[in-house]
C-alpha cells in the first residue's frame, strides 16, 4: 500500500465517520499554538467549569468541599483552586462510586482498562466522549507521524477479539502490530520481527522494558531491522544508556511520553526531544509541595492533575503518585504548552524468567478485578528468581481467597516458571511518595 493511498483513504474514512476527532484535532492544533496567558485564561475557565459540575453532580466532591469549609459560591473565586482538597488512591478505593457524576447515561462510561501505576489498585470510569483518538494523533503529529501511517506497539494486549477487529476498521489503513508485553518470548520476538519486515510500521511505541528487551533481542540476534521513523516510550524513566541502545538498535530518535491508567495522554516530547508538552488544554496539571501548594518552575514536586475530559467520573487535582518538575521557557518548536522535566518516580516494571523469557508491563493489573482485596500490593522478584507477591490485605471478607486467584494469574503469567509465593505485610515502603509495584533483583542480561 502507497503512502499516497493511505493517507487518501484515511482522509476520505475520516471525513465520513470521524468527523469529530477530526474537528477536535483542528482545534487542539491551533491551541497549541495560543498566546501563553491566553491559554492560561481558557484552561482555568474549563477547569473551574468541571469542578463546579463535579460539586453538582458528584456526592464525593460535594461531601469534600464542604468539610473543607467551600461552598458553592465560592467555586467562582478566581483564586479557591489552588485550596481545594485532592484526591487520593485511597479516595478512588473507599469511596468509587460517590464519584460517578449523576445524570450521566451508564453507555457513556469506560472501564479503565489498566491498574493504578503504583501498586494501589484502582478502579475508575472514562468518558467514552473524551477525544482520545485526537491526543493521539496530536501527539504522533509531534513525532513525524501521520495516523494512517503503519504502527507497532509493545504492551500489555487486553483487547477482545471483537475489540481488535473493531479497532482494526477504526484504524484502516493503517496496520498495528502487536506484541504482548506479558508474554515476551523469543518465539513472540521471532514472529513480531517478521510481521515487522513484511509491515514496516513507520512508529513503535510500547513500554520501556518491553521496547527495550525486544531491542536487545534484535542485537544479540544481529538482525537486520527496518527502521521506523519514531519510538515512542512509556510507564518508566528512561536512562540515557538505554535510550542510546534502543535508538543504535532500532535506528530511530527515541521520545518520552507520560501515561497513566487514570489520566491518559499527559504530556510527550515534541519535535526537539527535550522537555515534555502537557497536553494543557485537556489536563491541568500542577507540581505542588506536600502541602498541595504549586511550586515555582524548576522545583521537583508532585504532579496533581485534573483531567479536562472526564465527566463521567470526575477527577479534580488528583495526586497521582509521580515527580516532576514545570520548565518555565519557550520551547524551540513554537508551542505555547505548558512544559514539564521526564517523570523522576517512576520505574520499569520486568521480571526475568531461567529461560530468558521476560515479561514487561501490565502487571499492575493483577489486582485489577478484585481493588477490594489489597490495599496496596508489591512484586518482589528477588535474585534467586522467586516472585514475592507482598500484600497488604484489604477489608472485603474473602480478600485471601482473591489474593490467592492473583497469585495464581501471577503464576500463569510467568508460565510457572518460578516459584510464586504470597507475604502478607503491614505496609509497603514508599520511595518519596512512590510505591514501585515490581521490584526485579534479577540481574539484566548484558546487552552491550
Ligand atoms: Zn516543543
């Protein structure tokens, strides 16, 4: 298939069934481009609107407020945003569904399809109106990529078959190849590095360890690869030693997003691959002190964010356990968006099986159908390979029963390769407000 014909037939497609994103994308497009205090303007307009719709429709909001002493009125104070309460992992637990906003048809909402990112298992709701498809195109556009365009991803494969040849219609033409980031294995490696020579996917974009184990796969192999023109990458800090081992590898500028099960699309590297890009007119995010006050640009703080486009479950400064920092210059490419430092508290989650096999990604998920069991979980594989499933036990009455049915996913994940074995603990350690959900004391594989 020609370039030329993809991008007619995607432009034809679009123009008949996505009309929508394909309005959002012209508008997000001129956005990004805004006069800074003008932006600022429009997105506390949006975000003050959202919160007084979540104190409207919402007991959760409304219940918070209010012990914090704010009524409604006061939610047009230009100033109260900065003083209103956030919201915990722990409020998402206790409280889920005092958070679905009332009047809201139930075909509007989205299970979230992955678990919190930090060993707290969460459970929350989209909205199926969010313009996902168009964060995405945004941010690709950033990379060089265009949507028609043929792509490759390394990560966790949740999907329905129906889903997939849905998707597959939504995406015509373009062609995405897949590898399961639970399941890395030579032989999955062997058939995706054939399917990426027939294909060759102009983008790859997948979990760090993932992308990475299948770069070290190609090296030790010395496969020739045809080079794509982007990786995009996820869900952990990238080190500079890896990046410069993927992007040898593979042949391509290796970008950094930031991704979260809560809040999708928050902010990628553009262009000049230097800072970060919130996607500010869908998320306000602030860095604050532990106090939840912002600090000044260049201050490491946690990232509290409110996500613009979810008015099924409403998400109001919401302490997403990461640390960052905001970049207080313009950026060489000319948007205006707010920028932020990588992400400095996250890690990659992978555990290394005897055989070599790996398995990256998607492993906060274990706890995903059952958030009542644990109150915070940990997997520990230490050097011997042993996979400690750490757990502190949640209060529903049969939650050692669903610990064990996690543990034996667990084990099937890693295809009972090593012993699983469960630890019931008190607590589970932080690292400045960051609780690491997989821990691998399993030496990497030299990989250069
Ligand atoms: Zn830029």
């Amino acid at each position: 298939m020609t370039a030329r014909f993809a991008s007619t037939a995607f432009g034809l497609k679009t123009r008949v069934a996505q009309r929508g994103i394909r309005a959002v994308d012209r508008s997000l497009r001129t956005g990004e481009r805004l006069d800074p205090e003008m932006a600022a303007r429009r997105q506390h307009t949006a975000t003050m609107d959202l919160v007084r719709y979540a104190f409207d429709t919402t007991p959760f909001y409304r219940d918070r407020y209010r012990e914090a002493g704010i009524n409604r009125r006061d939610l047009f104070d230009p100033d109260i945003f900065e003083s209103l309460p956030v919201v915990r992992k722990a409020d998402l637990r206790e409280r889920q569904g005092d958070f679905l906003a009332e009047g809201v048809p139930p075909s509007r909402r989205l299970t979230s399809a992955t678990g919190g990112s930090t060993g707290v298992p969460v459970a929350l709701l989209h909205d199926r109106r969010a313009p996902v498809a168009a964060m995405w195109w945004r941010v690709y556009r950033w990379w060089g990529i265009e949507p028609w365009e043929d792509m490759a991803f390394i990560h966790r494969e949740r999907r329905t078959a129906a889903t997939q040849r849905r998707e597959a219609l939504e995406w015509w033409p373009s062609r995405h190849l897949v590898l399961d980031s639970r399941a890395m294995s030579p032989a999955s490696m062997e058939q995706f590095h054939e399917t990426w020579t027939e294909v060759m996917p102009r983008l790859l974009n997948g979990y760090i360890g993932g992308v990475h184990e299948f770069a070290s796969y190609v090296f030790e192999h010395s496969l020739s690869i045809h080079a794509p023109h982007a990786i995009g990458v996820t869900s952990a800090p990238i080190t500079p030693s890896q990046r410069t081992f993927i992007e040898s590898v593979l042949g391509a500028p290796v970008y950094d997003q930031y991704r979260t099960a809560e809040v999708p699309w928050i902010a990628a590297q553009c262009s000049e691959r230097s800072a970060l890009h919130v996607l500010s007119d869908l998320r306000t995010l602030e860095i604050t002190d532990d106090d939840w006050k912002p600090v000044p640009p260049g201050t490491l703080g946690n990232v509290v964010i409110t996500d613009l486009c979810n008015r099924v479950f409403p998400l109001i400064r919401y302490e997403i356990g990461d640390l960052t920092s905001i970049i207080d210059e313009p950026c060489a490419c000319g948007m205006s968006l707010t920028r932020i430092a990588p992400i400095s508290g996250r890690i990659s989650d992978v555990l290394r099986l005897p055989s070599g096999l790996s398995v990256a990604g998607g492993l906060n998920a274990l706890f995903n159908a059952r958030p009542d069991a644990v109150r915070q979980f940990q997997i520990h594989q230490r050097a011997d390979y042993t996979i400690a499933l750490r757990y502190v036990k949640g209060d529903s009455a049969d939650a050692e029963s669903a610990v064990a049915d996690a543990a034996e996913r667990l084990a099937v994940i890693v295809e009972h390769a090593v012993p699983v074995i469960l630890e019931p603990v008190e607590f589970i350690a932080h690292d400045r407000g960051k609780a690491r959900t997989v821990v691998c004391d399993v030496a990497a594989p030299v990989a250069s």
